[in-house]
C-alpha cells in the first residue's frame, strides 16, 4: 500500500520511539506536510522525508 519511502504511523512510532497517538497529533497539527490519509482503515501515508526533517529538529512535546 506504501511505497519503501512512506512510512505508515507505526513505522514512524518506531522510528522517532514515541506513542502512536503522539505521531497522530502531529499528523493533525501538520508536522508532516506532505502525509496523506489514504482512508480510515488503511490509515496515513507519511513521506520518509518528512520523518527525517522532523528527527532532525528538537523533539517536539506532544501537543505541539
């Protein structure tokens, strides 16, 4: 369903080691610009760009 450059929101959980819900405030809060919601089963698709320019920021608190 995603290519081996878009993460999905548990691969990013991984990644970055924070809660699920913390990669979805900031799916919402448009951390991830380019993220698409594919449906609400199939869930996000996030760009693996976008997760490495986050990482490179300061980790930012959840409801940020």
């Amino acid at each position: 369903m995603t290519s081996e450059r878009e993460l999905t929101v548990e691969e990013v959980e991984t990644l970055l080691r924070v809660h699920p819900e913390t990669v979805r405030i900031w799916l919402r809060a448009g951390r991830f610009p380019h993220a698409r919601r594919l449906s609400r089963r199939a869930g996000w698709s996030i760009p693996r760009e976008d997760v490495d320019a986050l990482g490179r920021e300061d980790p930012p608190e959840a409801g940020q």
